[in-house]
C-alpha cells in the first residue's frame, strides 16, 4: 500500500433549483445535465473520485417549488453525490418534509447540529466516513445559525447558534473517530465565506481537518483561503461552474501533502451532456412549462436588483406595490426575497423564480426612534466587512441618507419631512422577519408590541404581488434615491 494517494473532491454549494442551462455571451452554460456529464467524465477518468454538495439544493426554481423538492432528490438520485449536508432553504418547506424528502433521497445527509429540543437527538448523523482505496475520509455537516429563523415556528426544533459551539461540535466528532485512522477530515458547512474563517481559527489542529468545503454566501474565489492550515473553498451558486480539488493524501501522516483547486465552468466544451438526467428534467419542465408559460405584465424595460445590500429597481417597484395594495405607510421588504432581474416580458415562471418565497404579511406598529433604531442595525459596519444579514428594500416615501466611514445617518425623513422620534408608522413585514423581529431589527418585539397589537395583513406575498402585476402593464421604477450609501 503506497504512502500518498490521489483523491478528486468534486463540490457544488447553493444550486437552488438552477436546473436548466442558459445561454451567456451566446455560449450554453450551467444545467444538471452538463452538470453530471462532467462529475460522470471525472468518475471515469479518475478512480478515487468523491462528489460533495454544501446545502441549498432547493429553491429558486418553478420546478422545485412546484414538487415542494421530491424533483430535486430525484435529480440528485441521477447524479449520485457522495455525500450532501444541509443548507438553511432545505428547511423551507418544514422540518417534517425535509425528513420525507430524506428518506426519498439515495445519498447521505449529513448535519452535526441540528437536534431536537427535548432530548437533544439529532435530526441527521452528523458525519460521513468514506473508504477509498484504502483512505478513510471522514465528513461533518454544520449548518447556519439561520436554520433557526426559518424554524421559528417550529419550537421543538434547535441549532448551534455559535461558531465556538459549532467548533467544539467537530472537535467532539474528531476526538471520537480520529482513532479509526482518518486520512482527511472534511467540514461541510453552509455558514458563508467569512463564517468559515472564523469557523477554521477556532478549530484544534490536533482535531485534524483538513479543507472546509462551503456554501450560502454564494462566494466566487481564485484559490483556496488558509486560515490555521484549513484550506477553505466554495463554489459560487447554481450550476454554472463546480468546485474540483486535486489531493495528493499523505496516508501516513494524514494530512494533504499536496493539492490543486479549480472552479470548473459547466459548459459545452468542458462537460457533455447527460441524457439520463435530460429525460428526468423533461418529465417535469413538461409539466411547469404549461402551468407558468402564461403572461403576468410586461414591465417598459428589463428591471434590475444586482445587489442585496443596496436599493435596486426591481426591489423598489415591489415593495411600493405591497405598501399600496396594503394601505400601509413603509414596506420593509427582504433583500433576500428577490432572487433576480426581471422584465420586460414577465411570465409566471419568471415572477416565481425571481420571487420563490409565498410567506405571509403582517403589519408591526413603530416609532420613529424604533424604526431609526432597526434601519441603524441593518446599515451597521459588520455588514460592509462581510457579514451574513437581513437587508431590506425601502418603499417610497422613505429618505435614508447613510455616511459608512461615519456610521451615522445624515438624512432620515418621510414624505419630505424629518422623523420624529415619537411619530408613529404602520410597517410591513413579511412572516420570516416578522417571525425573527428581534434577530433582524435588534428592537425587541415585546418594545412594539406594547405600541399596538401586530396584524396578518395578508396569507400570500406572492398573491398580492400577482393580482397587482396582472392589473398594471408597463410599469416601470427607476433609483430614486431612498437609500443612499455614502
């Protein structure tokens, strides 16, 4: 048995139901179908070949919203990953359907620190030890602290919320089964980029991992980051390219004693097609193109959100829409909940792919002192450093004026006017913040309710979205200065 050992890590994070290839600069890139050619071809060429996915298979397209993920598990059945761990939008359609859709699924999930309340049992084994050619590689699964905003209403429900917790977690994984001779330790994680350092300097090298294998900040990277001799990667999002780690594995002293890491670009040229996974995909498309091929409106021009942490067109127009269809003075709507550009022609499939979540509305009463003190929070320094946070799209009406260097808001008005700090104001919300008020706002929701008792304005978001777009045609909204970051 010779001492170093080549292993391929192939890795893929945050695929969101980004199912289907697309064309950019008049080249087809991305989709399942190339997707596994590629993971097939590297199968075939290279023995020692492990495929890995860091959460979030599910969301962000009409095919996975329409089979509440059972069309996922059984795209990822055809493609086979080694092993997956848990993403925080696999927890979106409820913690009981995500233990159906495992049990649907013919590959191991893995999660080390999601467990129930009562008697502290997991809800997944939280590692995965895998012999190849005579290597063992052992895979923990940690999962986002956010796991318990989407789980708010689901109490018996708990997670690690803290990266030291999370640390001591892998150390105590590590101290039971580095005894079975592990070659390479891996954490899967779906934490973010800038989590993940923070992850890898609280780590023991005596515990001995080696490569963090990341996902949910959507993070595109040149080379692998080292922090305390932990090589951290991650691959973006969707399937337009995958991660591919070249090791050569010092089987005696476990360890990696040499690599190379690349990002893939899932293309033609670079992967062929899978026919298999094409006839599963048309089974479904067949069934959604019908059901979403019908027009909603038609917006003057193609509407853009580029970014979460900014004001954006796309982000303007529907959180003035809520704000008018709700008859309410300020709409916070989530940065997050837009996933996309869109227009000029919007169909149904388009709307629900750039607007995936259906949650409900409700109306909180505040202060202008409660609301400048949640508008500070979402603008605060940690978040220009970095920093995983809820951000929100202001409708109209709304001034802020924000000086980063300063930390200090220069303009904060309504209406043209500047905000008192006892004027009160009817805020929109939807269910995940609203659920999460003291998380997202850092104001305490016992401090409004005490204003006035909160209220369900709607059961839909998307319903309200819909029935306003299907009535206007040609809208159109422009940056008009409501959020300003100096």
């Amino acid at each position: 048995m010779g001492r170093y050992k080549k292993l391929i890590l192939l890795h893929s994070n945050d695929m969101h139901g980004d199912f289907t290839a697309e064309h950019v600069d008049e080249k087809l890139v991305g989709g399942v179908s190339m997707l596994s050619g590629y993971i097939d071809k590297v199968r075939r060429e290279e023995k020692n070949t492990l495929y890995c996915i860091a959460g979030d298979m599910f969301r962000g397209s009409v095919i996975d919203s329409e089979f509440k993920g059972i069309s996922t598990i059984e795209i990822m059945n055809a493609i086979a990953p080694d092993v997956v761990t848990l993403g925080n939008h696999e927890t979106d359609y409820g913690v009981a359907h995500l233990l159906f859709l495992e049990k649907c699924a013919k590959f191991p999930i893995i999660n080390a620190n999601l467990y129930i309340k009562s008697n502290s049992a997991r809800l997944f084994n939280s590692h995965l030890i895998i012999e190849v050619d005579g290597m063992k590689i052992l895979f923990i699964g940690i999962l986002t602290e956010e796991v318990m905003a989407q789980t708010r209403t689901e109490e018996v429900i708990g997670s690690f919320v803290d990266i030291h917790d999370a640390a001591r977690e892998v150390g105590r994984i590590c101290n039971a089964y580095n005894a079975t001779d592990i070659d390479l330790t891996v954490l899967m994680t779906h934490i973010g980029f800038e989590e993940d350092k923070k992850l890898a300097a609280e780590l023991d090298p005596a515990w001995g991992v080696d490569v963090i294998i990341g996902g949910h900040s959507h993070t595109f990277i040149e080379a692998p980051e080292f922090v305390n001799n932990v090589a951290i990667v991650q691959a973006g999002t969707g399937t337009d390219q995958i991660g591919r780690f070249d090791i050569v594995v010092d089987t005696y002293d476990n360890n990696i004693e040499s690599f190379q890491w690349q990002a893939i670009t899932v293309n033609k040229e670079n992967c062929p097609q899978d026919p298999d996974i094409i006839k599963i995909l048309d089974t479904y498309k067949s069934h959604t193109d019908q059901k979403y091929g019908r027009t909603v409106t038609r917006f003057r021009r193609r509407l853009t959100h580029p970014e979460r942490n900014q004001e954006t067109e796309l982000g303007g127009l529907m959180s003035d829409i809520l704000k008018d269809s709700l008859a309410i003075d300020i709409m916070l709507l989530g940065s997050g909940s837009v996933r996309c550009d869109l227009g000029p022609l919007v169909t149904y499939k388009d709307f629900v792919e750039c607007f995936p979540f259906d949650d409900s509305l409700h109306m909180v009463t505040v202060t202008g002192d409660q609301l400048k003190r949640m508008l500070a929070f979402m603008l605060r320094d940690e978040v220009w450093q970095g920093a995983h946070n809820e951000f929100y799209q202001l409708s109209k009406g709304m001034k802020v004026v924000y000086d980063k260097a300063k930390g200090e808001m220069l303009e904060f008005s309504y209406e043209d006017k500047p905000i008192e700090p006892e004027q009160i104001f009817r805020i929109g919300l939807q269910e995940f913040h609203f659920l999460n008020f003291t998380e997202f706002f850092n104001v305490p929701f016992e401090e409004v309710e005490k204003n006035k008792k909160p209220v369900t304005l709607a059961t839909s978001t998307r319903d309200v979205l819909e029935e306003y777009l299907t009535t206007h045609q040609h809208l159109d909204r422009e940056i008009d200065g409501r959020l300003t970051l100096i």
